[in-house]
C-alpha cells in the first residue's frame, strides 16, 4: 500500500483534552476518502461530539 497524504501531529496546544485528525466522506460512487484535517477541543469529548450533534447530560 502506498502512502496518499501525510498529517504532522504535534502534542496539541495547551488546555485541548480532544482532537480530530480527519473525516471519512462518503463519494456518490460509493468509494470512502479519508479527508486530513485537524481540529482541537478545549472541553474534551463532551465539546467534540456536541459538535457533531451528540447532546450530553
């Protein structure tokens, strides 16, 4: 298998408990890509899935 992309992780910034490194989208072919992108959370998991629409009590 060959390397496609590459994304450097560093350990974070300060106060960022969670991180997303990317996304898989979904083609209309039906094929799956892994989409690179980061995106850090300073409340931890709670904020991250709020993010995508998850409540949390």
């Amino acid at each position: 298998m060959n390397e496609l992309d590459r994304l450097e992780v560093s350990d974070g910034r300060i106060g960022e408990t969670a991180l997303v490194l990317g996304s898989f989208r979904h083609r209309p072919s039906g094929d799956w890509d892994f989409v690179l992108g980061g995106k850090g959370y300073m409340g931890g998991l709670e904020q991250l899935v709020q993010d995508y629409g998850i409540e949390v009590e």
